[in-house]
C-alpha cells in the first residue's frame, strides 16, 4: 500500500530521540517537584512509542533487505 510507505517515512527515529524522550521521562519521574501523575505518564506513552516506531525501522529494514541480518 503506497500510503503505508509514505508514513513511514514520515516517522523516522534516531536514537538521539529516544534518548532524550527516556531522560524527560525520568526527570519527571524522579523529579523532586510535584510533577503531575499525567506528565509522567504521557512522557513514559511517548518514550513507548519512539521505541515502536524504532522496532517497526528496524523490522522494515530487514524486510526490506529480504530478511538478512548482515
């Protein structure tokens, strides 16, 4: 489906991101002011969902390479 690939590429993720998504999500976390339950919760849903788009590279790439490795 030619829409399916268009949106893929509209989601690319570097480990850079989804670094920085963790630590904001520990910072909140761990924060020693009253961060709101909420916050931490949508910084942990975002963290979760960069790791999926990641996943989902990852998988198309093999796919995409016929399933090699190396």
């Amino acid at each position: 489906m030619e829409d399916d690939d268009d949106a893929r590429e509209l989601l690319r993720v570097t480990p850079a991101e989804i670094r920085a998504a963790r630590q904001a999500w520990l910072d909140a976390r761990d924060s020693d002011d009253d961060v709101p339950q909420s916050r931490v919760h949508m910084l942990f849903e975002y963290y979760r969902f960069l790791i999926s788009v990641e996943a989902r590279q990852i998988a198309d790439g093999l796919h995409d390479a016929g399933g090699q490795t190396s």
